[in-house]
C-alpha cells in the first residue's frame, strides 16, 4: 500500500501536520496524523466542474473588438461557432490533450467535460456517433486527468423549440440520437447527461434528460446573460433560474452552471433544491456575463475553466473573491482563509462530478504539492499572489502526473496543438 507523508495537509476540516495518506488502488485508505518525516504542503486536487476544451484553441484569437463597435457573449459567439466548424476529430484530440495538461499543471485533477461538438462538419453523425467523445477520452487518459463526460443535448436555437442554426449543426441531435450517444459515451467514460440550456431544450426534452439521468450528474447552462433572461420572461413569464426551480426535480446530483443573473429569491432556491452553483469567474469576466452573488449564496459551488481562455485553480478562485470585492467593496468576502475558500471550491466541485471530495477515506487519492513553511501563507500566496501556477507536484489516483511544475507531455502537446492552431485560426 503506496503512503505519501506530508509535513502539512489540508484536509476537510482543516490543517493538519504530519499526515501520512495510504493508498490502495487509486483511492485513499487510511490518514493518519503526527507522522513524523513529512515534507511539502499537499492540498486535495481541485475538481474542474465545467470545460469545453475545444476552445483552448480560441485563446487570444477573440481578443479584438469587432466592426461593430461592441463586443459581447453573442458576438464571441460566432467566432466560436466558425472554430467549431472547421475542427476534425483528430483536432479535438490535440486541444483537449493541451487544455488537460494545462488543467493538471493549474491544480485541476478531475474534469467535467460539457461536450457538445458531437457531429461531422456537415452536421451528419460520424459512423460511430461518439468519435468525438472517444477523442476527448483519449486526451484525459494520455493526460492523466480523471474525466466526467457530460454529452450535451442541443436541439434549438431559442426558447420554444426554436429551429436551430446552420452554424449549430455540428452540436444537434434528437432525443432519440442523444441516447446512442449517452450510451456510446457511457462506454469511453464516467458519463453524466447536460441539457445544454432551457433555449436548446423544451420542458419535454428536459423531462427525458431527466429521467434518463437519474442519480448521475446533471448539469446545465442557466441565466449567463441578461438577454437569456429576458427571452425566458417572454416566453414563460418566469425567470430562468425560477422556472428550472418550479418545473424540474432540483436536486444534489444537478449543477446550474453560470447562474449569474439570479434574485435572491432564486439563489435562496438553488441553496435549498442542494444544486450546485457552477462557476467559471475567469470566463464570465472575459465573456462580460455579469458577477454571480456568490458572497451571500449559502449552497454549495465550485469552479469551472470553461472556455478555457486561462487555465488556472487559484486563478480562479483569485476571480471570484475579487469580483465579490468589488461588487461589495469589502475584502476577504468568501471565506476566513484560503483553507476555507479552497476547501468550499473542492467540495462543491466533487459533488457536481459525483466523487468523493477532498483529502478523505474513500475518496480519490488525487492530490496537490505546494512549497513553503506556513501552509495557510502559501496557499494564500497561491491563490492571490503567484505570477505562474504555484503547484508543485500532483497526483491522481496515486499516480504523480506532474513534477516540479511540468507535465512530461507539456512540450511534445504544445508543438502539435499550436501547429494545429496556425492551421485553423
């Protein structure tokens, strides 16, 4: 049985010194404390609760303001869907394997991947309907990183059963397809079920989404933008948070991710049905979606690196407490520490993936190193004050995936992914 001897350790009720984690097949067995001979700081991996690893290869490309004059979520949107469109299979491969590799070396040990760039470019199914998943399963077992496949149902282009676009063709599918899909899915990896939204899903459709997901992760885009919001009042009278809380079976096993634009009345909800709030700060700051409440929200939430502009643990966790700061204009908003900041991220994370979280029995022996004396200083120091991601080393299932810093794959992926991305973009 493998033992790793840490000097301190962030477990979930805290710090810890000398604590010894035994192993025993991917998983922890037993913690033991006042184990002398320990060095390093380990945290547990930090799950990523929501990523379209596609678009890494967007990165920096939509950083320039249009002919219009004004950029927004709908405008990045069409840049989006023009990279969408031009992707192979064997493209997904290489910016998935990139964007892992870069999710480990930030702290990231689990990914919830939100997939819906599922079909040929002519919108026709490959001959095997999950080609594309099985590349993104590819790249999380070359990379190291555990993987939660979430396909995504899209069928229509606004609330109502709107016909979807030309440019969607790639993403859409019929309730019928899907389940080939989720089954094929099912086979590559850990598979959960994601309506992509209440405007690509009508309330029937999101009943049978429902139903066939049962107790497994359920996760869903909701309220990112006012226009959303607007549209959803028109067409129901009701807000979207509010409508999702009303007409759907709410519970644990859901993630409502963004969430920006919510009342207190519909965070009050999402706190009581157990969801979890899905964050993505670093994308929603970049996309100009707005700041979710997340200082007086009193459910469980966890972070995201969705379109994976910046891939980063503690810089995502460094966005949301300052976006809390300035909407508030106070300080240390989230937490009492980075322990309780960190420790709240990595637990609302596992329940959105369902795994067991943090540094437990039970659960996954994935784990992360800092350097440094005082835990609580370089944790801190981490999240707020790192020029470059702060982790040292990290394992998962008990297998180190990164040394000192580096992925043994980060040089051999980067050269393929940025042909590719000189190629496409």
């Amino acid at each position: 049985m493998p033992n790793f001897i840490f000097r301190h350790a962030l477990l979930p009720d805290g710090w810890h010194e000398n604590v010894r984690l035994s192993v025993e097949g991917g998983v922890i067995a037993r913690i033991e404390a006042g184990v002398p001979g320990g060095a390093g700081i380990a945290l547990p991996g930090m799950p990523n609760l929501h990523s379209h690893a596609f678009q890494r290869a967007m990165a920096g490309h939509a950083e320039r303001r249009g002919p219009s004059g004004r950029d927004s979520f709908w405008t990045w949107r069409e840049l989006m869907y023009r990279l969408a469109l031009n992707l192979s299979p064997e493209d997904m491969e290489i910016a998935a394997t990139q964007a892992f590799i870069e999710m480990l070396e930030g702290g990231f040990t689990a990914v919830a991947e939100f997939h819906y760039l599922h079909h040929a470019p002519d919108g026709a199914p490959y001959a095997d309907i999950g080609e594309m998943a099985a590349r993104l399963a590819a790249a999380a077992a070359a990379a190291g990183i555990e993987l939660l496949l979430l396909p995504v149902f899209y069928a229509h282009a606004g609330f109502g059963g709107a016909a979807p676009l030309p440019e969607q063709r790639r993403f859409i599918n019929t309730l019928e397809s899907y389940a080939r899909l989720h089954e094929r899915c099912a086979a590559q990896a850990p598979t959960g079920v994601a309506p992509h939204s209440l405007r690509a899903a009508t309330p029937p459709e999101l009943e049978a989404l429902t139903a066939l997901a049962g107790a497994r992760p359920l996760h869903i885009h909701i309220a990112e933008q006012t226009a959303e919001v607007e549209a959803c009042l028109a067409w129901t009278g009701q807000r979207p948070v509010a409508w999702l809380l009303d007409h759907a079976p709410v519970g644990r096993n859901w993630c409502l991710v963004h969430a920006t634009h919510v009342t207190p009345e519909e965070a009050a909800g999402m706190a009581a049905s157990g969801a979890v709030a899905g964050l993505c700060p670093i994308t929603e700051a970049n996309l100009g979606d707005g700041i979710f409440p997340a200082a007086q929200f009193s459910g469980a939430w966890g972070i995201g690196s969705d379109s994976n502009v910046l891939i980063d643990a503690g810089r995502e966790l460094q966005m949301l407490e300052y976006s809390q700061r300035l909407a508030r204009r106070g300080r240390n908003m989230m937490a009492a520490t980075a322990a309780g900041l960190y420790n709240a991220a990595a637990a609302g994370g596992a329940q959105a993936l369902g795994l067991a979280g943090g540094l437990a029995v039970g659960a996954s022996a994935s784990f992360v190193t800092l350097a440094g004396d005082d835990p609580e200083t370089a944790l801190a120091q981490a999240v707020f004050c790192a020029r470059a991601p702060a982790v040292r080393d990290v394992w998962v299932r008990g297998r180190q995936v990164v040394a000192d810093g580096w992925h043994p794959l980060a040089s051999a992926a980067r050269a393929r992914f940025d042909d590719m991305v000189n190629r496409l973009v």
